[in-house]
C-alpha cells in the first residue's frame, strides 16, 4: 500500500512542482476550465464536468441502494423467521461476488434499454443508468453491515421496549435502528466509497461525455472511468499522464478518508454495546 500510494503520488507531483507540466496542466485549469479535452491543439484539463459526473452517480447509486439496504436488514434482523433470514442474507451478499464487468455489461445491452424504454428520456447511457447499476453493486455492502449492526444490538434493548408497550415496528424503528445507527452508517459509508471508486461498470454504462449538465438523463463521464478509458493510450511524463496520476491520487485520498470514517464509526457501535 505504501509503495501505491508513493507511485501515485510521485507521478502526479509534476502538476504541482514541474513548471513544462503545470504550463499546460496546473491547479487552476482544473478548476477554471469545464471541458476536459487532454488530446487536441489546446489540451484542456478540466475537472468539473468528471466531478460533476461522479457526484450525479453516486447520489443516484445511493438514492436507490441506501433505503432498500437498510430497510431490508431492519427486516431481515427484526421480522424475517429464522428460516427466510438463512436464505436471505446469503442471496444479498451473493451479489457482492458478481464481477463488475458483469454487472457493466448487464447495465451496458439490458438495463440501458428497460431504463431509456420506462423513461423516454436522454441516452440510453447516462448517469441514471449507471447509478442504477451501481446501487447494485453496493447495496450488498450496505445490507450485510447494516444487518450485522441490527444484530449486534443486546436482546434487552427489544425486551425492554416491547414490555413498555411499543410493538415491533415501533422498537425497531425508535430503538434498535437508533441503537445501531453507528454500524448502520459505517455500512453506508462503505457503499459510497465502492460507488466512488467503481470503475468497469461507469465505464460501460455511464456514456463517457464529460459535459457539465445537471440532469441526470445525460451521458457523464466519472473520476475513474476517466483513468481507465485513458491511460492505457497517454503518453508517459506528459502532462496529460500526470494528471491522470493525479486524478487517481484524488480518488485515494476521497476512498481513504470514507473508509477511515466508516471504521470509526464502527468502534463507536462496538464501545457504545460493549459498555451497556
């Protein structure tokens, strides 16, 4: 991880310290300059429209995957017989074990077309499409650690609210949801960043225009997609190579820092359990 983490860096230090690279991609373009052309007369590295098109993703992604994977671990840890909770939770996670590019070709010739058809609306391949896809993906992450959390929660908690007169909705929803809410969010987290950091399936299935739109029905280009779709092609030490290294050192730090929060927020639930 250390080596990584120094590779990445190292190569897109030159955007801040080489004065040829930043003549042509500096800090300021990035954020002056909403058109991301790296190939043309002009090179321009704006990082706007690859911004604006990771975020429209991943709210979509998590719009969907977030309510229904919480939601089902509430029903799966408080309502679900014993025996439908054995088949539950391994189908759910068995999701997780699906390859990306699998998912990205579903979302690529299938789900595009189901989409375009229910909602008449852009291209076939846009934000909406990939979000939806990407909820796929990470509603696994969600549902499992948010249920694992629900579970956590000492039996006395219920007991104790059922005995006041509260029935099982209400003790699920006002206290073990409440109890939980640590490792609940900490699952949350964990989605968002597989959501931020997903690559295959955006890359085929989001459309890869980088333009500045707000709807969600236009094609998008993400962060990520962005490395993979052009560093196989880009010229070594170029400028355009040492953005792209330093969009990549973008992309760890922003996984870095959801990760490190959602495991804190899980020694929260464990010190807060543990001492009741």
């Amino acid at each position: 991880l250390g080596l990584i983490i120094v590779f990445v860096f190292r190569e897109g230090l030159p955007i801040l310290f080489d004065p040829e690279v930043r003549a042509e991609a500096s800090l300021r373009h990035f954020f002056a300059t909403p058109i991301w052309q790296p190939i043309s007369s002009i090179p321009k590295y704006g990082l706007l429209p690859l911004l604006l098109g990771t975020l429209k993703v991943t709210l979509v992604s998590m719009a969907i995957a977030v309510p229904i994977g919480v939601l089902a671990a509430v029903y799966t840890s408080e309502f679900a017989p014993a025996r439908l909770r054995e088949i539950i939770k391994p189908a759910v996670e068995l999701l997780a074990g699906v390859p990306s590019v699998v998912l990205g070709f579903f979302a690529l010739v299938v789900l595009a077309t189901w989409l375009h058809d229910l909602t008449h609306q852009g291209t076939r391949l846009n934000a909406f499409n990939a979000g939806v896809a990407l909820a796929l993906a990470s509603l696994p992450t969600i549902f499992s650690v948010s249920e694992d959390a629900l579970r956590a929660v000492p039996r006395s908690y219920r007991d104790a609210s059922l005995a006041l007169g509260a029935n099982r909705w209400q003790t699920a929803w006002s206290v073990t949801l409440p109890a939980a809410s640590a490792g609940v969010t900490a699952g949350v987290l964990l989605g968002l960043a597989r959501c931020v950091g997903e690559t295959m399936i955006v890359l085929m299935a989001s459309g890869n225009a980088s333009i500045v739109s707000g709807s969600i029905f236009d094609s998008v280009r993400t962060l990520s997609a962005t490395i993979a779709a052009e560093m196989g092609e880009v010229v070594i030490g170029s400028p355009h190579y040492a953005t792209l290294f330093f969009l990549g050192g973008l992309l760890f730090i922003t996984t870095f820092i959801i990760n490190t929060l959602s495991g804190l927020f899980v020694d929260r639930m464990r010190r807060k359990l543990g001492s009741s």
